[in-house]
C-alpha cells in the first residue's frame, strides 16, 4: 500500500530558532550591502552627471558592469578571484558583502542619477543666476525635490536587495535559505519549509512594497 505524505507546515516551527538566526542574518546582510550600495551608487550618480567627460565614463562603466554581471557570477568571482590574482584571501562574509554592495550600487546610482535629473533644468538655470555653487543648488533646491521622486524606486530596489541575499547560501553564510536547506535535509520535508521561508519573506515584503506604493501615489498627487 502506498504511503500518503501529509503537508504539515508546523512541523517546521519545531526549528524557529534556526530559522531566527537566518532570518537576522538575512536581514544584516541586507542592511550593510544597501548602506554600501548607496554610499558608493551616489558617487557613481555625481559621476555621471559631472561636466567633465572622463568622469562620466568612469560612472557609467561602473554602473553598466554591476548592473548587467549576473549576481551568482559576481559573488562567487569576488570570493574565488583574490587569492588567484592577488595571493588574498578574503572571508566570504566579506565577499558577500562586497558582492551584493557593489551588485546594488549599479542600480542605485541610476536611480539617483535619474531623480536628479528629473529635476526641471530651469530651476537650476535660476539658481546659477543667483550665484549658488554646485553644492549649494545640490543642498537647497535639487536634492529636497528630487529624493521626493526617489523615494518609491529605492524602497523597490531594496526590497530586491533583500531577495537577492538568498543567493549568499551559496557562499554557504548561514542566511534564511541556507537555513532552510539545512533543515530540509534532516526533515526530509522541503515543501513544509520552503512554503514557511516564502511566508517569511511575502510578510516582509508585502508591507514594504505598500510602503512604495503609498510613496509613490503622494508623488503622483
């Protein structure tokens, strides 16, 4: 007679004490690597609007390498590739820190660039009439209307960010996903824990993607 399997959810609870610990790993890993993607994607974003040509190619080379390198590659070449070229070795916390950090630069440096830019020409054109420097009209007219704009489009890319730090299992940093297939493997119950991880993640997420949107309708009005 053939064995019927029940899908029991609960039984995964047993082990929430794993699943806490990937959890805030999880979420450390996401908070650093969005400090740094930040940090260094508003540099590239004041690269690329200098006026001068060379400091623009340097930005958009850098953000169109990381944003079109698939993610997997980059971590698993930042980890493996400076103790063959450069004879350093490197922890792979720190590759994937840097990985997802210099991952999410690319796409913050656009998002910023393109609040900026978004930004009417004329109300520069005014405050250069007015004598204002660059750091000035950055400080005091660009910047308070433009983050406004940003706003959505960084929630979303963060919230991508947060997904994309499943891929760290393969580095085997013990985040939600490693965690989850450490307890499958003795469980012998992957769908159990895999549908618990992906409830995990929606009540996470959902709220930050209304967050987004609420953002967003207010820009909108």
């Amino acid at each position: 007679m053939e064995r019927v399997v029940k899908f029991d959810p609960p039984v995964v609870l047993a082990y929430w004490d794993i699943l806490a610990y990937g959890l805030l790993i999880t979420l450390k890993y996401t908070i650093y690597t969005c400090a740094i993607g930040l940090a260094i994607g508003l540099l590239m974003a004041q690269l690329e609007l200098s006026p001068w040509r060379l400091l623009r190619w340097t930005g958009r080379i850098w953000v169109e390498f990381f944003r079109n390198i698939p993610l997997l590659v980059l971590l698993m070449w930042i980890y493996h590739a400076p103790p063959i070229f450069f004879q350093i070795q490197i922890g792979k916390e720190i590759a994937g820190i840097l990985g997802l950090g210099f991952y999410a630069s690319g796409f913050y440096a656009e998002i910023l660039r393109a609040g900026v830019q978004s930004i009417d020409r004329g109300q520069t054109e005014a405050a250069v009439a007015l004598g204002m420097g660059y750091v000035q009209r950055m400080k005091r007219i660009i910047l308070p209307q433009a983050l406004r704009r940003m706003v959505p489009p960084l929630v979303g890319q963060t919230i991508m960010q947060l997904k994309n730090t499943t891929l760290l299992s393969v580095l085997t940093i013990p985040d939600l996903l490693y965690q989850a297939d450490y307890i499958a493997s003795f469980t012998c119950r992957p769908m159990e824990v895999y549908t618990v991880i992906g409830a995990i993640f929606i009540a996470i997420l959902v709220p930050l993607s209304a967050l987004s949107r609420r953002f967003e309708r207010k820009e909108v009005m």
